[in-house]
C-alpha cells in the first residue's frame, strides 16, 4: 500500500492516487500561501478534458484525451462534532479505451496554504492504520485532515468512479483536490514516495512538473 499507486487498471489491480477537496469557513490570510506562490489556479466544477495515457495495467499503449466529470459536495459528518466532510467524485469516461486498457490519472489532495499532501499512512502493511490523521499548522493554527478514498468501476457504462472523503474542521477552508496526467513512470516513481511520512505536494512526482495538464478543485470554486 505504500506505493498508492495513481493509475487505474483494467481490473482496478493498479490503484489510482485519489484526493480532496475545499471547505468554506474562515478567511484566508493575506500572506503568500503554497497555492498562490506555485501560481496555481482552481478549474470550476463540471467536465474537463484530461490529456493523458492508457495502460493494459503494466505497459503504457497510448495517449487519450479523456473525458472526466467532477463534483464536490460537503455533509455534515459524522462522528465528530465541529467537522465536516467533503466528498469529490471523478467520472471517467473510459469509452475510448480498447479491451483490457484503462485511462491513467493522478490525483491528490493537499492543503492550498502549505501544501501538505492528505497521503499519509503510518502503516501501509496495516489496513487499519488507514486512512490516518495529517496534522500541520499555518497561520498560528493546528488544523487535522483525514481522507479515504472508494472506487468504482462500471464496465457497461464504461465509466470509472473516484470518491475522495475529506474530514476536516467545520471553519477550514484549505482543501484542494487534484487531477491530472499520469503514465507509468509517474506510478513507479509514485511507489518510491515514502508516505509513512509527511509529504508536500511539489515534491511528488504528479505535481504538474512534467509538462503536462493538471487541474485544481475546491468546494467553493474559489
């Protein structure tokens, strides 16, 4: 599990890196923050057309131009009182794809004012040490995220769907969810990412460093 890997497989075998989402709450502080000294931008919610590869699974066999509907909705949680939980979903279109070949795609998630990735498991051999806490502070204030992911393939209609379940304070409004290209040198590099520890972001190897199209999502639109 510690490879978490970012690509779909043709029978879900090779796991897709997934994330989260924004929560509305506070104001943002007015000094430089990760997302805006990276000159990153928030893409609407609706459908996008991602650039990127299919793979049979273990061999990259071609680019697509895929289409992907995204969605964020926030309920109330849970168990904790003062959280919340933000849920985004990824449609793919998986129509273009050939017999036994799937889009690849990176996802992830992270908070928009220090960049810490939401990717972190204490344990990856122990299933029950997932999904874990990410704690971090900025701006004076000790903020904790929890996040969990589902998949589900729908192989009529040809699609594949990415839930990503973000927990977080109530008031807390950093979550940033991202999608974009991937191939299987980024999964294989991907499986070299010590996720036992803290990440952040621009150091992973999906960050929008290779060229290529990666879009960025918040509950707000903001």
């Amino acid at each position: 599990m510690s490879n978490k890997a970012r690509i779909v497989s043709a029978a879900l075998s090779v796991s897709m890196l997934f994330a989260l989402s924004g929560c509305s709450g506070t104001e943002a502080p007015s000094t430089p923050d990760f997302f805006e000294e990276h000159g990153l931008e928030i893409t609407p919610q609706g459908h996008i057309e991602l650039a990127t590869t299919v793979n049979d699974g273990q061999n990259d066999v071609g680019d697509i131009v895929a289409g992907i509907d995204v969605s964020i909705s926030e309920v109330a949680p849970s168990e904790r009182e003062d959280y919340k939980e933000i849920i985004c979903t990824y449609v793919y279109d998986e129509s273009g794809c050939d017999e036994g070949t799937v889009v690849a795609g990176w996802n992830g998630a992270f908070d928009r004012y220090t960049g810490t990735s939401f990717e972190f498991y204490p344990d990856p051999d122990d299933e029950d040490s997932m999904p874990a806490v990410v704690e971090f502070d900025y701006n004076g204030r000790h903020i904790d995220v929890q996040m969990s992911y589902s998949i589900e393939c729908d192989e009529e209609a040809g699609t594949v769907t990415v839930m990503i379940t973000v927990v977080c304070p109530e008031d807390y409004d950093g979550t940033v969810f991202q999608i974009g290209y991937s191939d299987m040198a980024i999964d294989q590099a991907n499986g070299e990412v010590d996720y036992t520890q803290h990440q952040t972001v621009d150091g992973l190897p999906g960050f929008g460093t290779n060229g290529h199209d990666y879009y960025y999502f918040s509950a707000s639109n903001s």
